[in-house]
C-alpha cells in the first residue's frame, strides 16, 4: 500500500487518557479501538489478526520492529501525510 492511496479498512488504536477522545466504533471504515493496556501491544495483536496486508503509520522504531515481525509494512507518518495532503 505504499504506493497508492489510503485505503479501508482503517484502524485506530487509542490508550491512555487518549481513550476518552473517540468512542470505541465503527464508522465511515475506521474502526477505533480502545487499548486495554499498551497500546502497541493492541496494534501488534491488530497485525497478527490480520487477514491482509496491514501498514502501520508510525515513528516509534520498537514498534515498528514488533509491526514487522508480525507481516506488517511499517511507514513513516510523513508517508501518510502526504496522502492526506494530495
């Protein structure tokens, strides 16, 4: 997906006091998820269960090592941004 466009479905993983921010929900194909506990290990599980390919938009460089060994293409957020903007 580097290539193209921002595709569905879109998944958000919020923890923290960031939680209180967005509902956990569906809408408009983003699904906003509500970490139990850390964050990242919600977003490794998200690729793990994934039944296709899943880019993770992230600057945190532990994560992204996670992200990958579990078969997801890691991204800079500049790469998502750039998208957005066009």
């Amino acid at each position: 997906m580097a290539s193209g466009v921002v595709s569905e479905p879109v998944v958000v993983v919020l923890e923290g006091a960031a939680r209180r921010g967005a509902a956990a929900d569906v809408d408009g194909g983003v699904t906003v998820l509500h970490a139990p506990g850390s964050g990242d290990d919600t977003i490794v599980a998200v690729a793990v269960e994934a039944t296709g390919q899943v880019t993770l938009v992230s600057a945190d460089r532990a994560l992204g090592i996670r992200a990958q060994a579990a078969g997801a293409e890691v991204v800079s957020p500049s790469w998502l941004i750039d998208r957005l903007d066009g």
